[in-house]
C-alpha cells in the first residue's frame, strides 16, 4: 500500500471512530450508571464484545478491513475503564470453543444471531468478585435477500440471552444493556425480567464500523457524551407499525399505511403504543431550550419560516451535543394530514457546562405541502397548501415539544389554498385498495382511523397515458456520422457537442455501452461490482474510459480481498443526526475510492424503514424521508468533494427482501411522492446526486428498471436529473406502457425509460451480448429507436465526463506477463495448461499447470452457482503467488455458464495456480488457459 493511501486509511479511521460514537442512542440512564467511572469495574457479559457486529451483511457490508475493534479491545484500551478481565477470559475460551458461525461463507447464509454463552452461577459468582456494575451486550446481523423475523434469535431475544440477562440483573443492581444491532428490535424484556429495575441503562450503539469497539468505549467512559437520537420509532409490540399486515407480502405488498408512517401514524392514531418516540436520546448532560421565536421572510409560496432557538447546557459535570427538531402541523383539509411531520433540525457543538448557542433553523412554507392525488382540493395532481393554520413545535423529540409562536402569533395562518407545484400524474395505481386517513378527533388529540379509497387508473387509461407521454418526449434520434475523429475529451474541452460525440457511435456501439460488466470485471479495480463505459475496442478508440462502480454504504467492497475503511452502517449515521459531520466523513469515502480508480460508491441506500423487520434497515437511514433525504446529500456532498461520487439506490420502493426481486410495491401516488420518492428529490435537486440505481422490484405494476414515469417524467422532468441510472444487479424489466411479466433480457424496455446502463452481464459480455437481450431485436422491429438508445448514451457520457475515469489513462487490452518458474514442485501432479481442472471452490484449491509455449492465454471457466439469481460468491486465481483475477458468479440456479475472462501472458514453464475462496458458493466445471 503506498503510503498516501495508509495516511488516509489511518485519518479515515479515526473519523469512522468519532462517528461511531456520535451516533450511539442511548435510551435509559437512571442513577448515573453511564458513564463508568474511574476505577469502577464492569463485568461484560455476552459474546458480542468479541463478536462485535461491525456491520450487516451481503453489498451493503462485505468491506475488506485492514483491522477491526471489537467492543472487548475497545474497552481495554480505554484508560478510564476497568473490566473484570477474569470474566473476559471466560468469554474468549467459549468463543474460541464456539468459533463464529459464518453458516459457510455464503451469499445470505450467515445467521442473524450467534450461538450465546449460557451463564452459569460460577460465572456469575467470578464476575461478582470484583465488579459492581454490569454490561450486557447483545448482538443482530441484518441482510440482503432475506427480512427479519418476529422470532427468538430474530427480532426478539432468545432463550439463552433473556436467561443471560435474567441471572446478571438477579445479581447486579446496575445493568447496562448494549445492543450491537443492525436494527431496532423487540424491547418487551425491558417489562418482563425479573429484575427489569435493575437495568438501570441501555443503548443502541448499532453497528459501527471498523472501529465500533473504540467507539462504543468512547461513550461509555464518558469521554464522548452520547448524542445520537433515533430516527425511527421503537414500538410496544411489532404489530404495532401499521405496515405490520402488508408487509412481506409474496408478489403485492400494498402500502395502506399511505403517508402515515412511523411517527407520522403513532403521533396522529396511536400515541400510547410509542415506547421510545422518534427523535429521542438522552445524553449524560441536561440542556434547555429558550428563547423559542418563529418569523415568517417572503411571501405566499415563497415564505419560509425561521425558527431561533438558544440551547443551553444546564449540566454541571459533561460536555454534550443537542439536536432540535422543529416539526410542523398542518391544517387536516380536504386532504388529511400527520399531527407531526419534521420540517427542520439542527445540532449544536460541543457546548462545556452552562454554555449557550443559537440555531437558527429555515423551513419553506413549500416543505408543508401535500400532494392532491385525488382532487380533494380542486386541484389534481398539485402540490397544495390548504388553507387554515400552521403551527411549528421545537424540541428534543417528537414528544418533547413545545409551541413556537410565530411572527407572536401562535400559529401562521393561510386564508386560502396555495398551489405550489403543478405536476402530473404519474406511476397511478391500477389496484384499487383502500388507505388510512385521520377520521373524527377525540378528546386526547388523536385521531380515529378511517379508510378511504385510492384514486386509480383503469389499465387501459393508464397505458393510453403512457403511450401518449412516451411518444410527446420521443427524443430524435442524431443522424449516425460514423467515426468524426471527435473524442470524449474534445466534448470536455467544449471543442465538440455531445450530440456531435454520440451521433459517430454505430448501433453496435450504442448496444454495448448500455450493458454494465460484473462482478469483478478485469477491466476496473479487482473485486469491484462494475465496468461500464468504454467496453469495446471500439468505444475506446471514441476516448470513452471504463468507469468503475463498488459497493457500498458503509465502505468500499473489493472481493479481491484488497482493504478499506468501513464506516458504520446507515441508521447509525442519521442517528447522529449530523450533516456536517457526515460530509466531511464521506470526503474522505470520496478520496479512497479516487485511490481506488473508483468512479461511484454504490450507495447511499436510501429507502425508507417502512417497517422493523426489513432485512436491509441497517443500509438506510430513517423512517423519515426528509432525515433520509438531509443524510443522502450529506454523503453525496462529501463524495464529490472527495473527488468520487455516490449512486443514490435502490429507486424506489425496494422495502422488502422477501421476494425483493418479484413483490408489486402498490402505493398511492401521494405515498409514493410524498415518502418514499421526497429523500430522492432532495438529494437530486440539492446534493448534485449524478448517478442513481434503481430497484428490482415493480411499482404499481412496472419494474422500477423500466419505469418511464419513475426514470423518465420524475427524475429527469421534474427533479431536473442529468446524470446516469443503472439497474441493480441482474435486476428484471418488463413494458413500460403495459406492464406484464418480467425479464432479465427487456433491455429495450429499460432504455425506453431512461434507464441508462444494465447491470451486468458478465465480464467481456457487453459485446458478446452475454446476456442475449433484446436490444437488436427492438431496434429492428421499430420498438425502440436509435434516438432513445443515443438518449442513454449521452446520459452514460455525460456522468463518465464528470467522473475520475476520464483522468485515468484508456487502457487498451493490456496484457499482464506471469513469470513461470522452471520445476514443479517434486510431489505434485502436474497439468497441461489447456486441460479441464474440475473444482468445488468452498475450499481453496492448488494445483500445478505447465506451459510448453510461451504466449497469450486467455482464462475459459465453466461454472454453477446453485443458489438464486442475486446470489454473489466469487474466488481468486492466482498463478506463482501473482493476482491473476477475482472471478464472480452470481446464482444460476444449478446452470452451468461459460465465462471467458482475463488475457495473461504466460511463458514456458510452470506454474502454481491457486484459488482462493472469497465467498463461497461456486463450481468449477472447467478452468483453463487457452491460446
Ligand atoms: C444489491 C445492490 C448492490 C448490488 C451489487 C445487489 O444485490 O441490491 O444494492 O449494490 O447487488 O453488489
């Protein structure tokens, strides 16, 4: 590693350390149990303090770290904190006994929870000896591909830990409880241990990264005070979210919570069943708010209201951090509304005791708007400002505010409706269903349920409306020129137009670059997700670079093994609650990958945490989309700064693993806009986003990956996108005017609706059309037109024209020389190098090949992947101890596949290959170097 990148992989992660601690949520603290003091000794119980989960599993975890901190080192190292080392000796003899169960190494095979040490009255009686205070850590995994469950072990507590936690808190009186989670989970243990009184305090310090355990520590000395707040709603009871009944729905899940979602709902039907509400956390310090004034600047749609508040520490013993919320009420209307939507927030510094700071927080009367997918208001298809009153609340949580008086008025009122934005209407539901409205007010402030229908189009006016848009912004095609002798570079230097670029490119040329290249392909980094761009000879004699694109959020995954920085997982980032801190983090996410020649993380994840048991919360950011949106242009902000970019994903609507790749996401239109597209919109339309990913899933009947509506009339006719869309991997399409079943072969749909790049077929595919998609097909028969096709290859340009890649010089078929060496090693078989080596590669692999002629091999593989489609698991090749490649294969399901991969010049002589497992799940059928 040259020694900038081991600079920056040691200031990143010092970084990761401090946001790791920022974002631990600390919910209960009596007695001043936290933070440990000086001398006091903690007994830490539960395997998890050497198991400490860093992150989830599957894209949204799989970084390669140089090294990690597990909460046991984490509290070693700290200076303040003693354990009882006598227990931990314990702990790391069972977990060394008890290895850590990887369930094989596979794609999604990793069990969610780990096998617990059950504690007997010996260890309690050596952990008594010398301490008086306990730690109990508890840990959860959260992944792709598969959801939570309402079970022991999965969203609730098992036998083994409840019993854990049953014998510490009969024999401690102060029990601190540490949830090492990927997600909320079921807390009715909190009401139901025997000796619940005596857990005196509990955290979600989620799962923090490489350097979690030292973040953890941090806080629990108390050299960090905890200020992280949550960003979702903990409930009583799971059936208590109101998307409880829908969700996992097998191929429909209908959203009939609508726009009352986490403490959207709780806050306006169901106050009493909030057991921690959003936006709560509690610090080791006090602070106050005062002087709360509101005013209004501007006019009409154009107001915006300002909030000041003073904030100020009133502890005498820590520093700390305050976050303030301001949430808005609008008036019910026609259209119904939330008691509670956040409008603004802000987070303090690090005020010492009896420090003040005023905040000034901005709201745009425009950000109350709702949208009328129905006509209620007379207005159809508008965003709306109905008229009666505003009122604005400030505080500390969503149950923690108080009335800000506004231009001393205590509400703002509106005499008649506003409109604020005139859109039209797009991706309707053609399902009818029926969602939540709030009905009659009682006497506490809540509201009945009602139920009213969703407005929807029949199939056939929806078609005739899709049909219709398509063909009013049926893009020209450019008169193909062939080669004008214009490079990419001449279009960056302004010397030619885009237009003028594209129209040499031959339908050839405009098939290929529209297909993506994975996973691991040759041609970028090893062990990444993508090539795209410049994948033929041809496109690169146009100047057009291979772009490269790696998972994900919290670091960057190289399957070849290379390491990264991995930040914490995404809910703990928005628990923080800090956008300033987590840009400044991503700028050097950003930095690492332009050291990686990586042009675009993929990530921030972005969907909204519908519901608790999603297996892919951990990646996201909040139950609420103007939080997810903020945290999104934090990371894209930094990214770009940083000198790489981010990919927005999954658009939108994936919400559910459970059949993610299948389930119909049925929302109204208002749900859909004011929900789970409203973080999209802000990060499009303020954190400069240049390239998004979409779902797998449907919306309303039409794969997000070949959504005109979604990619085309939204995204880049509303919100004003100009930059690249890509599919998820291997993701399915289908028409995006009648909709139907799906296929992995649709690419015409896709570029239909502006969805710009398939990803992927495999490597050296796109001109092989490894995939036999339908491309020629539909420009021969007129489905599609060169015109839509050129569309996307513009779009395709215009974000490589931004990206480092163009920086990096065009490689052309570069070959890597392989010295051989000249004798085998005396016991071992030796093969010819053009032989068929069959191997199961859930075991590394060595064997012995001969060349007797020097020259260009290329590597031939024939390979199976049982599991599905999206299943990843790859492995590396090396010849005499020298990289070669990391080869990929997603599921196939038991089909035997061909891949062709890298060119290697070999010489006469022997060599040693070895294939090295990096995630298991392959079968080798045929491995060999052909001439
Ligand atoms: C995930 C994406 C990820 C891609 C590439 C898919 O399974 O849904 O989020 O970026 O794989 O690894």
């Amino acid at each position: 590693m040259n020694e900038k990148k081991q600079q920056l992989m040691h200031d990143f992660a010092q970084f990761a350390r401090i946001v790791s601690a920022e974002g631990i949520v600390l919910l209960k603290n009596e007695n001043n149990m936290l933070p440990i003091k000086s001398g006091e000794e903690v007994a830490v119980f539960g395997r998890c303090q050497i198991d400490y989960y860093r992150s989830g599993t599957g894209s949204g975890g799989s970084v390669n770290v140089p090294y990690r901190v597990n909460a046991l080192e984490g509290l070693r190292k700290n200076e303040t904190i003693a354990i009882n080392e006598e227990l931990a000796s314990i702990y790391e003899t069972f977990v060394q006994e008890n290895p850590f169960d990887n369930g094989g190494g596979g794609w999604a095979a990793e069990p969610w929870f780990q096998k617990e040490m059950p504690i007997t009255d010996d260890v309690i009686q050596i952990a008594k000896k010398t301490s008086v205070k306990a730690m109990v850590i508890i840990g959860r995994t959260a992944g792709e591909e598969q959801d939570n469950k309402d079970t022991q072990g999965g969203y609730r507590l098992n036998y083994t830990e409840i019993q854990m936690l049953e014998m510490v808190t009969a024999s401690f009186e102060k029990v601190a409880v540490v949830l090492n989670v990927a997600n909320i989970i079921d807390m009715s243990w909190l009401d139901a241990l025997t000796h619940k009184e005596h857990i005196l305090s509990v955290l979600y310090s989620w799962q923090g990264g490489m350097e979690g355990g030292n973040g953890l520590a941090d806080v629990l000395s108390g050299e960090v005070t905890p200020s992280g707040k949550l960003t979702d709603t903990i409930a009583y009871n799971i059936e208590d979210y109101p998307s409880h009944t829908n969700f996992e729905g097998e191929l429909e899940n209908f959203y009939q919570e609508d726009i009352y979602l986490g403490y959207r709902y709780f806050e306006t039907f169901a106050k009493s069943v909030v057991r921690y509400p959003f936006g709560f956390g509690l610090s080791y310090t006090e602070f106050s708010l005062h002087s709360i004034t509101g005013r209004t600047e501007g006019q009409g749609k154009e107001t915006t209201f300002i909030v000041d508040v003073t904030v100020q520490n009133c502890g005498a013993n820590y520093s700390g951090k305050e976050i303030v919320q301001i949430y808005y009420e609008a008036p019910q209307g026609e259209l119904g509304k939330p008691l509670r939507q956040l409008g603004g927030f802000a987070k303090t510094g690090l005020l010492a005791p009896g420090q003040t700071q005023q905040l000034s927080i901005s709201i745009p009367i425009a950000r109350m708007a709702s949208y009328d997918d129905g006509g209620y208001t007379g207005n159809k298809s508008c965003y709306v400002l109905e008229a009666g009153d505003y009122r604005l609340f400030a505080g500390n949580s969503v149950r923690s505010l108080e009335n800000v008086v506004i231009n001393t008025k205590p509400t703002y009122t509106l005499d008649s409706l506003i409109v604020v934005e005139k859109l039209s209407v797009v991706m309707c539901p053609t399902k009818e269903f029926k969602r939540i409205k709030p009905g009659h007010m009682n006497e506490d402030g809540e509201f009945d349920i009602t139920y009213e229908s969703v407005p929807v189009h029949s199939h056939t006016e929806q078609a005739d409306l899709m049909r219709e848009r398509m063909a009013r912004h049926m893009p020209l095609a450019c008169e193909i020129t062939g080669d004008q002798n214009i490079k990419l570079i001449d279009v960056k230097n302004k010397k030619y137009t885009l237009e003028a670029f594209i129209a040499q490119l031959s339908q050839e040329d405009l098939e290929v670059i529209v297909r993506g290249e994975g996973m691991s392909s040759p041609k970028v980094t090893s062990g990444t997700a993508s090539a795209f761009g410049g994948l033929s000879e041809s496109l690169l004699r146009f100047g057009i670079p291979v772009a490269c694109a790696a998972d994900g959020p919290s670091g960057i995954r190289m399957d070849s093994g290379e390491t990264a920085t991995q930040l914490p997982i995404g809910t703990l980032l928005a628990s923080t609650w800090n956008t300033q801190l987590i840009e400044e983090v991503y700028v050097l996410e950003g930095q690492e990958l332009l050291l990686n020649e990586i042009d675009t993380l993929l990530g921030p994840g972005m969907n909204i945490h519908r519901h608790p048991l999603n297996g892919r919360n951990f990646e996201y950011f909040s139950e609420d989309p103007f939080l997810t949106g903020c945290m999104a242009k934090a990371v894209t902000l930094g990214l770009k700064k940083g000198g790489s970019t981010g990919t927005i994903k999954h658009f939108v609507a994936n919400d559910q693993e459970h059949n993610r790749r299948v389930v119909d996401s049925i929302m109204s239109e208002r749900a859909l806009r004011e929900i789970h597209l409203k973080g999209f919109e802000i990060v499009v339309k303020e954190g400069s986003a240049s390239s998004l990913m979409t779902a797998y899933n449907p919306i309303n009947g039409i794969f997000a990956a070949s959504n005109y509506d979604l990619n085309t009339t939204v995204l880049r006719g509303e919100w004003g996108y100009t930059g690249v869309v890509m599919t998820d991997w291997w993701a399915t399409m289908n028409d995006p005017v009648y909709g139907g079943a799906a296929s992995l072969k649709d690419t015409s749909s896709m570029v239909r609706s502006q969805n710009d790049v398939f990803m992927v077929v495999n490597n050296f595919g796109a001109e092989a059309n490894g995939l036999d998609d339908n491309l020629t097909e539909s420009l021969s028969t007129g489905v599609l037109t060169i015109g839509e096709l050129q569309r996307c290859a513009m779009n395709i340009c215009k974000f490589i024209l931004d990206a480092p890649a163009m920086e990096r010089p065009i490689k052309t078929s570069e070959v890597n020389f392989f010295a051989a060496v000249q004798q085998a090693l005396p016991e071992v078989i030796t093969y010819p190098v053009g032989i068929d080596f069959t191997a199961s590669t859930n075991v590394d692999k060595t064997l012995w090949i001969e060349v007797d002629s020097e020259g260009y091999y290329n590597l031939l593989l024939t390979m199976k992947n049982d599991q599905w489609d999206s299943a990843q698991a790859s492995f590396n090749i090396l010849l005499n101890d020298k990289f070669v490649a990391n080869i990929q294969l997603n599921g196939t399901m038991g089909r035997w596949v061909k891949q062709k991969n890298i060119c290697v010049h070999l010489e006469t002589g022997f060599y040693k290959m070895d294939i090295v497992i990096t995630k298991a799940g392959i079968d080798i059928g045929t491995l060999k170097f052909i001439k």
